[in-house]
C-alpha cells in the first residue's frame, strides 16, 4: 500500500502572517500540520521551524534505515525522536533571537507505509481518520504545557502512537481554525471520491466561510492498495518553500 496527500492552507482576514503551516512529503509517507501559538512571539516562525525540523529528522533517519526505517518499533521511535528534535529547534531559535522567546506551536504530523502508520501530537490541532463512512477523532486537545505519560513511566509534552492501515482510509490532520467549524458528519460528506487536494480545499473554504478571522490549514492523506490508480498529481510547489501548495487571500 502507498499513500497519497495534499494540503490548503487559508490565512485569517486582519492577521499580519498565516501561523499555521503544513508539509506533504509523499516520498517519505510523512504529513504534517502545525499551528504557532497566537500572542506568543514569531508565531509564524514556530510553525514552520518545527515543520522543518521534524522533515530534516525524518530525512535522515529514512537514510540511515532505508526501507527499514517503518518496521516494528522503530517507526514509533522515528516519530517521538522526530518531535523531540523539534522541540529542541524551538528552543535552539529562541536562544539565537531574544525577540523569539516563548516560540510554541501544535503538531500534528502522520508518518505512514504499506500496513503501518504512527501519529505525533501535541496540542489543539486534530488528526481524523475515514473509515468505511465512520469518522474516528484520533488525537484529543490538550495545552501545549501539559505533560502526558508515554506509557512507560516518562512524560512528555506530546503523545504518539501506531496503528494500522487499510486501503481506502482517508486522514485529515487540520489546525483549530479548520477542525472548530467542521462536525464529523461534514468531513465524510466531502470525502466521497474526492482527490485529497479538492478535500483539503474544500475544508479549507469551509472554515473560512465560517470565520474569516482565523487561520485554517487541511491535510488530507489517502491510502490505496498498488492495484488502484493513483490521484491526480500534486500541484507543483511554491518556488522557494517545501510547504505544498497554499491558498492565498
């Protein structure tokens, strides 16, 4: 099995930067979706520091293991490796720009191949899974401050954890201003047979319909088996920016 994705991204009307940013790197199975904390300094440079740093660990990481890197445990390890080096990014930015202290940001970020997939989180950004016409809410909101025990007698600022995939699911990682306005019932109705791109899209609108003032970003990951076609091909991306393609004003 393979995975398919694309994102949209929507800035709020009045706000001076888009917080949220996101990142679809499908040679790598990895999907990410990540909100600066609003009042805090940098916003948008929190977001995008992290979304890049968890790309760059999971980079090298599929180099030194290759194939290998999504085989039992090690995949699980991957992602919480992934998160930590993020966090330490943050603080690596803050300390080489006063003007950045208090950097923070959610992280919502799916690493997937063949049968297997693991979630990172932390914070109010949200993951769903479709399946079968059922939509499942995966991870549950906390504050970025709350420490949440990994099950083997540490805490952490975030959670993370596998599980299986089956052709045909469909997952939505989503920042608040998009997950906020949308029920369950309204992300099955837009899946159909849907391209993910027209889904993210499509939830993006949504949300902005509902309330312009807020940052909104979607991304929407298809599992399929070898034997169905592929969707159609992502847009090329923004000269100068590895974050997909995004919805502008």
């Amino acid at each position: 099995m393979s995975t398919e994705g694309s994102g949209a991204s929507r800035a709020g009307e009045g706000g001076i930067h888009n917080e949220d940013a996101f990142l679809v790197e499908e040679g790598l199975g990895l999907y990410i979706v990540c909100d600066g904390a609003s009042g805090t300094p940098a916003g948008e440079a929190a977001s995008r520091v992290a979304a890049e740093a968890l790309e760059q660990f999971v980079e090298h990481a599929e180099a030194e293991f290759g194939s290998g890197l999504h085989e039992g445990q090690r995949a699980l390890a991957v992602v919480v490796n992934a998160m930590d080096h993020a966090m330490a990014a943050l603080a690596s930015a803050e300390r080489t720009d006063p003007e950045r202290l208090g950097l923070a940001t959610t992280i919502t970020m799916l690493l997937a191949h063949g049968r297997h997939g693991v979630i990172g989180h932390r914070g109010d950004s949200r993951a769903y899974l479709i399946r079968r016409g059922h939509c499942h809410q995966l991870t549950v909101d906390h504050e970025l401050t709350d420490s949440i025990p990994d099950g083997g007698g540490e805490e952490r600022d975030f959670e993370a954890f596998a599980l299986d995939l089956k052709p045909g699911d469909t997952f939505v990682l989503c920042t608040d201003g998009a997950e906020r306005f949308l029920h369950d019932r309204d992300i099955v109705r837009v899946v159909g047979d849907l391209t993910p791109r027209l889904i993210a899209s499509r939830i993006v609108s949504a949300a902005h319909r509902r309330d312009r003032a807020l940052d909104a970003t979607a991304v929407v990951v298809r599992v399929r088996s070898e034997r169905e076609r592929g969707w159609l091909e992502l847009s090329s991306l923004p000269e100068g920016t590895a974050f997909g393609h995004t919805l502008t004003r």
